[in-house]
C-alpha cells in the first residue's frame, strides 16, 4: 500500500486524478490520503510533483 506524507503534500491533487480505483481522496485539511482499496500500482508516486508518496 502506498501513503502520503502529510508534511511533504502540497495538497495540489495530482495524485487523486492518476489513481485507477479512486482510492485517494482529500482530507479535512487539504491533503490528500490513499484508502483501503489501493492496489499497489505506483501510479500516484510517479505522479506526485513533490515526492510525498512512497510504498509502505
């Protein structure tokens, strides 16, 4: 499963619209966190401008 630092996020939302099961969706604070349902692609990594996702 891959997260997100929630310190190096940005809250831009590159991530969320890379995502192939919709699994990664904004918190209350403006940042983004990947649910359940992620199925380990990767993805949302390459996608990120800064960096803030990586494979738990």
């Amino acid at each position: 499963m891959h997260v997100i630092d929630k310190e190096t996020c940005i809250g831009c939302g590159a991530c969320e619209g890379v995502c192939p099961v919709s699994t990664i969706s904004a918190t209350d604070d403006g940042k983004y966190e990947v649910g359940d349902a992620c199925v380990d692609c990767g993805a949302c990594a390459a996608g990120c401008p800064v960096s803030a996702i990586s494979a738990q």
